[in-house]
C-alpha cells in the first residue's frame, strides 16, 4: 500500500526517532539510488564532545528514497531498522 500524506508521514516519523534516538530528527524523502534504502547524517555539538549529556545534541538528518513511499510496510521496517541502530542508551 503507498503511502498517501507523506508530510503528515514525515512529521511522525520525526515524532517518533526523536525520542528514540533523543537528538532532534529532520526526515526528507529524496531519490537515493536503486538500492539504497536511506542516509543518515548525525550533526554533533560541542556539548556531545564534552560528555555532558545534558545539555542540547545535534541533529541527525535522515533521508529517505523515494521507492520506501510505495510501501509502508517497507518504510515502517526501514524505521524500525534505523531505530535500533541509533537508539538513546539510557
């Protein structure tokens, strides 16, 4: 099943890493290539290289390809993915 709002889409998946992966998350859907699934790009402060965990982190900028908007089933397993991979160790 395609996806039909991809901004109210975008917006949760934002929601949602955010407090998986407690850093800010901006998600964009852009052609990557036939068989890459996303890119993922974590800006870092100053604060993150102190250690103090604190104060604000930097934030990770995720790209989506296109091809996951044909699929939900695809795109939810590729967040799910991306999820686990940079999740939050508390």
């Amino acid at each position: 099943m395609k996806v039909k709002r991809i901004e109210q889409t975008r917006r949760r998946i934002e929601w949602g890493m955010e407090k998986d992966v407690g850093r800010p998350v901006r998600v964009s859907f852009s052609h990557l290539g036939k068989d890459k699934r996303y890119s993922v790009a974590i800006q870092t402060t100053l604060y993150e290289f102190d250690g103090d965990s604190n104060e604000s982190k930097g934030t990770m900028h995720l790209s989506l390809n296109t091809t996951l908007l044909q699929n939900k089933t695809m795109l939810t397993d590729t967040i799910m993915e991306i999820s686990n991979l940079y999740r939050k160790s508390e």
